[in-house]
C-alpha cells in the first residue's frame, strides 16, 4: 500500500519572526493571562487540542468580524465581547491505491495549525497569531485572556480631570462678577418707564453691565453720539438672565421699550479709576424721574 499523500490543503506556511506580545498570567492560574492593548501588537493564544480558548475585549465593545488564516482548523465563535478558539481536525483526500480518493481525518499538529486570526470590534482591530499546544511538553495555553488598555484609561482618566477643572472655573465664573471699573451712572426715568428702569448700571472698562428687575421686559440699547440715537447689540448674562451686557461704552445710552425711555449717562465716561470697586445699586445711582 502506498503512503498516503495529503491532498488538502494545509494553511501552514511559517510565519515570518517578529516579536509577539506574550501575554502575562495570573499568579493563581498560568492559564489565565491578560496583556494591555496595544493597535502595533500582534498577541500569542496557545490552544490545546480538545480545550476552549476564551478572549475576553472591552466592556461595551461588539465583535463585528472575524477573519482566520486557517478556517478550516480552527473553530472560532464570537458572542458579544467574547471570542472562542477551539482547533479541530480537518479531512483531508488520500489516494489510498484503489483509484479512488478517500477522505481521513487530519489531527491537529503544531506545525500545521499555526496561523493568525485577525479581529474587528466596533472600538477596535486586533491581531492574534494562534499556536497549538505541545501536549507532551504541557506548555501554558490560554484558558482565558483579557485585555486592559491603559492609554484609554490614562486619556479617560486626563479627561475627566479636565472636565472636574471645567466645572470648578465655570463655577468661579458663574459666581464671579465682571470687575468694576467704573459705576459713576445716572438714570433718567421717563413717565410710566419704571418696567424697563434698571436696578444698577457699571462697566468692566470694556463692556457696560445693566441689570433689570426680575420681571422686567427686556427693552432695546441704544448709544448717543452726536445727539442721535444708534442701535447697539447687547446679549443676555448667560447666568445673570436680567442683566444686558452691552457690547461697548458710551457717554450715553438709551433704553426704550414701546413708550418707555429711559436716559443712562456715564458721569465716569473715559475715566478707569481702579479705586472704585463698589457696585452700584439703586440706592447709590443718581437717579430722576421726569413726569410721575
């Protein structure tokens, strides 16, 4: 009888050498191991013939492909988060002198099974190359392995410090009112204008800050130059909703709403004294009220 000739195909070319991440292990058990991520690594799972190998991904994270140099000797099962490798045997055709090919079962060798097994999730890419154990030299094999990514965790980490920051400075900010560079206002309040008279008027030497009662009605800004009234642009607090802040400062100003008016002057127009920190209220704004 002739020696019988593998017809199949065996995906067992070598693999060219390069430095394989080789997973630590576990203290209790070498069969448990775990490794960090890292996207440039390719990672070594040792399978034994007639055993499970389970790879373990991210919380949260979805295996979406799976793709082996050697489908046919290598079972793979993929649910959720989880990979499962198991080698099996593979039929192979044989001439066994009759004429006739027949098929045999291929065992698993070492040799042979040697391939790689490429995974993508819906976080990542990861790449394995796969060994089959030596029963008779009883090396470690991978029961289990997970993987631990410190440079997400380190970035997760950076970010969540940074956003506990952004919250304290948005809160100094909230708290913080603008500093006062001059509160040096007049008011003239027009008849029946007290629904739009402010309750008090300042500056930061850059914008000026006009503060409404509570359930007042937000009226239109205006500037006086050369005894005629311009529009100006003004956007709410956004932490302060009655207060305008008006994007300039002027030597006078104007707030109308439908028939109410009423006439703001800077007395501290073009001065920037840094004494002056007070803020002005109504009790220390001048203020008339022409008609009531």
């Amino acid at each position: 009888m002739k020696k019988p000739i593998v017809t199949a195909i065996l995906l067992a070319s070598s693999l060219s050498a390069f430095a394989l991440d080789k997973p630590d292990y576990s203290r209790y058990d070498r069969n448990i191991q775990f490794t960090n991520y890292n996207h440039k690594d390719v990672v070594k799972v040792v399978a034994f013939p007639g055993k499970v190998s389970q790879v373990q991904f991210d919380k949260g994270e979805h295996i979406q492909e799976v793709y082996s140099g050697f489908d046919d000797g290598w079972e793979l099962i993929s649910s959720g988060r989880n990979l499962l490798i198991k080698a099996r045997t593979v039929s192979a055709s044989v001439d066994t002198g009759t004429g006739k090919p027949s098929l045999v079962p291929v065992q698993p060798t070492p040799k042979d099974w040697r391939t790689n097994v490429i995974v993508i999730t819906n976080k990542r890419n990861y790449a394995f190359e796969l060994h089959l154990g030596y029963s008779w030299q009883m090396p470690t094999s991978t029961y289990r392995l997970t993987f631990s990514y410190p440079e997400e965790e380190k970035a997760r980490q950076k970010a969540l410090v940074q956003a506990d920051k952004d919250r304290e400075l948005m809160k100094a900010l909230k708290d913080k009112k603008p500093d006062v560079k001059n509160n040096d206002y007049w008011m003239q309040v027009g008849k029946n204008s007290k629904n739009i008279a402010p309750t008090e008027v300042y500056d930061d030497g850059r914008f000026t800050y006009v503060t409404l009662s509570n359930d007042a009605e937000i009226p239109a800004a205006y500037y006086v130059y050369n005894k005629k009234e311009h529009l100006v642009n003004f956007h709410i607090h956004p932490d302060r909703p009655n207060t305008l802040v008006i994007r300039r400062l002027a030597e006078q100003m104007v707030l109308r709403l439908d028939d109410s008016v009423v006439g703001i002057t800077n007395k501290g127009f073009g001065e920037y004294s840094e004494s002056n920190k007070s803020r002005s209220t109504v009790p220390g704004m001048k203020r008339t009220v022409k008609g009531e």
